[in-house]
C-alpha cells in the first residue's frame, strides 16, 4: 500500500514536478509537426485520384469524322450484288449472257445489216421471291434519304415499263436513282414525298410486258446525273411525247452502279459522286461553241475549272457512258483549231471506250467525229431557255 500510495497517486501535489518531464520533448515535436503540417506545399502533392484532377487536364477522344457523301443501302433485300457469276442475283438477256445485266457496252443490237454493241446504263438484279404465277414479290427499297422525282404509272409509256426516280442530295449536288419495271407502285406514294433510305417504293416486276417476260421480271437500277434543268422546256420545243418532264431517258446518264456498291463497302457505307467523276477517265474529249457554262456545270461546280466567262468555246471530257467530266473555258489555240465547227472530238482513249456502245461518237472518213445521238445529248446539254 505504501508503494502504490508514493508513486501512483497523480493527484498529489508536485506529482508532474517529479514524474512529467519526459513530456516536453513530447510536445516540442507536436509543435514543430503542426507547423510544418500547415505549411507544406499543397500543389506538390499528388491528387487523390484522378476524379480529383481540373477538368482541362483530362483527355478527350474524338470519334473520326465519316467521310463525306450518301449513305447507300441496296434496293432490294438482294444485297449480294458482288457475286457477279449468279443468275439468282443477275437477270440476264435473253441471250442468257451474265454480263448482259451489268452496265456497260454489254449488249449487241441490229443496225442496217449488222449488229452493234449496245450500251446498258444500269444493272438488272433478280428477285429473290416469287408467288403465284412465278410473280415477283421483292420490295423496292429507296438507296438514299432524299425525295421521290418522278412516278410512270402507265408501263406503256417508256421501255423503262413502269418507274420511279428519286433524287439525293450528294456533294456533287441532286444526282438521281432509278428504279424500272415495276409492278406495283406503292400505295400513296407521291413526287415531291421526302423519303428515307430504305423505304418502300414498289415491287419488282416486268412492265412493259412486250419487253420483259414475268420470267426474267427483274429490278433494272441506276444512279447517276441530271443534264439539264430545263430539259422539260426542251422536250417540249421538239414536241415529243410521252411527257416525263425532266426525267426522261435522254435527260438522265448513268454510272455504274457496282462502283457506287464497291466504293460503299470502303467509305463507312457513304459514295460520293463528286469525287468519283473527278477521279473517272474520260473516253472522249469534245470541244464545243458556246457564249455561257452550261446549266450541269452551274449546277455540278466542282467538275468546272477556270473561269467563269467562255471566250466562245468549252473544253469537256466524256465518261464511256456520256456522263460529262471536268469542263473548262477553251484555249485560243483550241478555239482557232475549232475554226468555223460547231464541235469537234479532240481525242480519244479507245481503252475506256471500249465497244462504243452509247455511239454518241462515231468513226466517219477516219475522222472521229459526234453521231446524231450525240449531237442531240449535246443540245440538251447546251439547252437554255
């Protein structure tokens, strides 16, 4: 008791005095701690995680811009469209030739005695469904947003049969599609309708009957180029019939459409037709008169060069299936060369012409010079009201 008494009572005076001087030192050090403590250098010290970072030091990703141009989609469920060796994807002639359903000079016709090459401006794709009587079930889907141009009800009216064309809004400017030889024309459907990509415009058929038999009843598709405006204006002053106002046949001018598919499967769905006219190899180069640029280079102005003003002549390449390429104002030494012509063929690269099948070109005492089809596609051309 007396041990515990002596040493362990701290409420006995002088108790701190003899046993609590081993807590200075202990306090010195708190107090040095708490000075450095608050002193310390904020910014050195790491964040506590990385939602604790300023907001501009953190990393945005971008997504890549598309590269620009229509998104495509296919016209029909038939979306295989590269296997070209199949007739349950091709409807053939009735030559039964594969290649006479692809675009190009792939089929023959008569002229005079003889038989020439004859241009086909789309393709011909078959259906995948038939019904009753072998009829053709297959829907026709529209290829791009855009809106519906024109309707043929009546398949007696042209050997497109019974057809539709819608028109889209490309770099390049309206370029146009073309569906032919329906059956059906959706119900409700309408020229002027603003329509999506996919949406149901008809069936697949055989109008005009006298042309195409319910067995080879196929879709013929094509894209491409509007040559004039005021082509109606035109048709009208030659007072030709049937009326299909600006998109007539003779107004309308096709590329291949497995190039807008191929170009499609490597740009992110999208084509772009301006970039794909510029980078086209013309088969025919024609230099013509004229005091103005013509209404498809106001309209399509990334394929015009130079200036604005025309000294009396234009310079302009020609695809193989007579889409106009890049145009420019005629040299001086071009014009003089030109004399007192109207037009003349400055050159030709027979490679990419090919069979000639369009014949706006012909051959005459060794001289390459415009057919009378050409000379009518260039009026349209050259057409002003």
């Amino acid at each position: 008791m007396l041990f515990h008494d002596q040493h362990y009572n701290q409420n006995e005076p002088g108790f701190l005095r003899r046993n609590g001087w081993w807590l200075v030192p202990l306090l010195v050090f708190d107090l040095f701690f708490l000075v450095w403590w608050l002193g310390r250098d904020q910014e050195s010290l790491p964040p506590a995680s990385v939602a604790d970072q300023p907001a501009d030091t953190e990393t945005i990703i971008h997504a890549p811009e598309p590269p620009p141009g229509l998104i495509i989609g296919f016209a029909t469920a038939q979306e295989n469209l590269f296997d070209t060796n199949s007739t349950f994807v091709y409807m053939p002639t009735a030559s039964g030739r594969i290649e006479s359903a692809f675009y190009g000079s792939t089929r023959t016709r008569k002229l005079g005695n003889g038989v020439v090459a004859s241009f086909h401006e789309g393709i011909d794709i078959a259906p995948l469904e038939r019904g009753k009587k072998n009829a053709p079930l297959d829907r026709i889907l529209a290829v791009a947003d855009g809106e519906v141009a024109h309707i043929s009800q009546y398949p007696g009216n042209s050997n497109y049969g019974r057809y539709i064309v819608t028109v889209h809004d490309d770099p390049i400017g309206k370029i146009y599609a073309l569906y032919a030889h329906l059956d059906e024309i959706a119900s409700g459907l309408r020229a002027g309708q603003t329509i999506a990509r996919g949406y149901d415009l008809g069936r697949l058929g055989s109008s005009p009957s006298h042309i195409v038999p319910v067995a080879r009843a196929h879709l013929h598709l094509e894209i491409g180029v509007i040559l004039n405006q005021h082509f109606n204006v035109w048709h009208k002053q030659q007072k030709l019939k049937p009326d299909h106002g600006n998109y007539h046949g003779h107004n309308l001018y096709g590329i291949d459409p497995l190039d807008v598919y191929r170009i499609r499967a490597s740009q992110q769905g999208r084509f772009n037709m301006s970039d794909y006219l510029l980078a086209l190899k013309p088969a025919f180069t024609l230099i013509f008169r004229t005091d103005r640029k013509p209404d498809y280079y106001q309209r399509y102005s990334a394929l015009w060069s130079g200036e604005d003003l025309i000294n009396g002549a234009i310079v302009m390449g020609v695809s193989e299936g007579g889409v106009p390429l890049r145009g420019r104002p005629a040299s001086d030494d071009e014009e003089n060369q030109l004399g007192r012509a109207a037009n003349d063929v400055l050159s030709v690269d027979e490679d990419v012409l090919g069979r000639n099948g369009m014949r706006l070109i012909l051959t005459r005492q060794g001289k390459r010079v415009l057919s009378s089809k050409g000379n009518r596609w260039l009026e349209v051309i050259t057409f002003r009201p």
